[in-house]
C-alpha cells in the first residue's frame, strides 16, 4: 500500500476531499519525523505502536573493497515497534 492509496482510503471513509486528507497525511509524517529527528523524542501511538530511535555503539568495520579497516561512530536509526494488540491482530 502506498501514500497514494492511504490517502485514498481514508478519503472514502471519511468524505473528506483528497487534497486535505494529502495535506494531513503530510504533516502526520512531517510530525513523526521532526519528533525523531530534532527533539530526539519517541512517537508512541496507543494500539498501534512506537517511533523510536535505536542507538548503534561504536563499531569497527571493513572495507573489503579496499581491504582497509573503518571506524563507523555511535549513531541513531529510526524503528518500528508495534503495540501487542497490533501484532495479535496480524497474527490472526
């Protein structure tokens, strides 16, 4: 399912025009992001699930293109954890 077809179905389940329901789906995504990204916050959606950010140590590495040895620092990356009633519900 893409952005296009969320907006689509939420559309006919709600009446509400495309172009608002875009606009929303939008700022909804820009929200998530601009939590993760600038404020370091988590997203949690009761029922749903969290947006968090997952800390990565320091690792060393290689390249094995170049046959050297790189050093990648201590980092974050977005997650997806989904609420138990979520996963009980795929589950089915």
């Amino acid at each position: 399912m893409t952005k296009a077809d969320i907006v689509n179905e939420i559309s006919k389940k709600t009446g509400v025009d495309k172009a608002t329901v875009l606009v929303t789906v939008e700022a909804f995504m820009e929200s998530i992001k601009d939590s993760l990204i600038s404020q370091e916050e988590n997203v949690y959606l009761r029922g749903f699930g969290s947006f968090i950010l997952k800390k990565r140590a320091k690792k060393t590495a290689r390249n094995i293109s170049k046959n050297t040895t790189i050093i990648i620092d201590e980092h974050n990356i977005p997650a997806f954890k989904p609420a138990k009633v979520f996963v009980e519900a795929v589950k089915k």
